[in-house]
C-alpha cells in the first residue's frame, strides 16, 4: 500500500515516520510512504505558495496551482483517481472503521493543510474525503495525516510482526481492551490477579472478556451501546452485563 502526503513540511513526515514500526514497514516494501514537496510545484518566482484571502481577513490561503500540479505528478505514478484525504477540523471523524475502510486501497493521498486553509476550489476539485482526528484545531495537516497512516498501515498485512498483531487489539470488537500484567507478582503491594496464574485458560478468557466489558462500561459508555447495537455482545456478555446490577 503507498501513502503520499502533499505538504509544506515533507521533512517532518520522513523524519517522524522514519524510526516507528511503520518505518520499518516501510524498509521492508510492505508499504511506501512518499512525503511530496507542495512547493517544489510552484510557478511563483518568489517560491510563494500561499496569498492574501479575497474578501480580506487575517492569515494566508494556500493557493490552488502548486497543489494541483503536484497532485496529477503523483496520479501519474499511481494511476487513476486515488483517494485524497483533507485532514480539517470540518471532517467527519476519524474511528477504526474508517481505518479498516482505507486500509483496503491500494493507493492514498492525503492533502495537508496550513495558515488559514486552502483554496475552497482544489477542495471541490480533488478531495475524496474530509476527515478529522478530533475536535481540536492543529497548526497543520501533517500530524493528523501521520495520526491516520500509522492506523491505517498497522492494519496492512505484514505490517506488524506476530507479537504485535492487530487482530486482538481494542476496537476490533468495538470493546476497550482487558488490563495486562507482566513480573513481578507484586508491585507496590499490588498483586497480579489470581485467575492469570492459575493457568486455567478458559477461567483467563472469560476473566479477560469481563473485565473488556466492564471498562467499555465504565470509560466508554458510548462504545458498549454500539457494541449492543451492532450485535458484537454474546448472551453470556449480556448476562455479565446484567449481573453488574
Ligand atoms: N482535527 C485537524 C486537522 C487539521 C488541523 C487545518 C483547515 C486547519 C485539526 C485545514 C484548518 C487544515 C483535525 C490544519 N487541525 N489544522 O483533524
């Protein structure tokens, strides 16, 4: 799978993805990640990538030319009409199903905003999808689209290595992860729970599925109902459910 990422800053994508697993990914071949200089595209004799906002106002607007330029270099390599992702605060938001959804191209570009915006006319022309990580406002495009690329590409097969597999992790089943215990068997007069040593694997399953259920209850009581709702729950969770009172 190939990740292109327009951006004024390509240095800050090569160098924070470069170390991480999906750097390593990267090394490998299973997936490429290619920063893309917006402003190698200029055709402003100052190098100038953004202007004044028509109408007046504060900040600068990212212009449409350099973008667009860049944009059909990269279809070039690609072939016809990947995906284009605008990271904004204006998007729907970004969850796990989006993630696995995306994860099945085989080409995705992402477009990364700056200053006040973009020109609203490559938004119409090129953008597929407009997604946001959170409710937050950023400086730029670049971390939400990083954000995005290491959720996606953890999900490519052959990504992650056995012990780091994606198939058990929280959200899979729409239910927040069990709590996890290593040596010693006491910490600070905290004990590791019983059933985990007793070495009784059905006991840890449901134990670990309780304690899944609990949590998603607890920290996310938004989840749980979705969990109910899509028909992730087993008669068994329901009744653990009701046990709870
Ligand atoms: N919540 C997000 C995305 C981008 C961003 C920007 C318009 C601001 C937060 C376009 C306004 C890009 C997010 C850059 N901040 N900042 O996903």
């Amino acid at each position: 799978m190939n990740f292109y990422v327009m951006t004024l800053f390509p240095e800050m994508i090569s160098q924070v993805m470069g170390d991480s697993i999906i750097g390593r990914a990267a090394e490998t071949g299973t997936i490429s990640i290619t920063p893309v200089n917006i402003r190698d595209y200029t055709q402003d004799k100052h190098k100038h990538v953004d202007d004044y906002p028509y109408g007046g106002g504060a900040g600068m607007v990212m212009q449409a030319q350099p973008i667009y330029d860049c944009y059909r270099d990269i279809v070039e390599k690609t072939g016809p009409a990947p995906r284009v992702i605008y990271m904004t605060p204006q998007g729907r938001v970004f969850d796990q199903a989006a993630a696995q959804s995306l994860a099945g191209e085989e080409n995705l570009i992402f477009l990364c905003g700056h200053y006040e915006g973009v020109d609203e006319r490559i938004l119409e022309e090129i953008v597929t999808d407009n997604i946001s990580i959170g409710d937050y406002v950023l400086t730029g495009g670049e971390l939400p689209a990083m954000v995005m690329i290491d959720a996606i590409a953890r999900l490519v097969p052959g990504v992650l290595n056995n012990r780091e597999s994606a198939e058990y992790d929280s959200f899979q089943d729409g239910l927040l992860e069990y709590p996890q215990y290593t040596r010693p068997e006491e910490f600070h007069g905290r004990m590791v729970p019983e059933v985990l040593l007793s070495g009784h694997h059905q006991h840890i399953d449901t134990w670990r599925r309780q304690q899944s259920l609990l949590r998603t209850k607890e920290r996310r009581p938004d989840l749980l109902a979705a969990a109910e709702q899509s028909g992730y729950l087993s008669p068994a969770d329901l009744a653990y459910l009701e046990s709870l009172q």
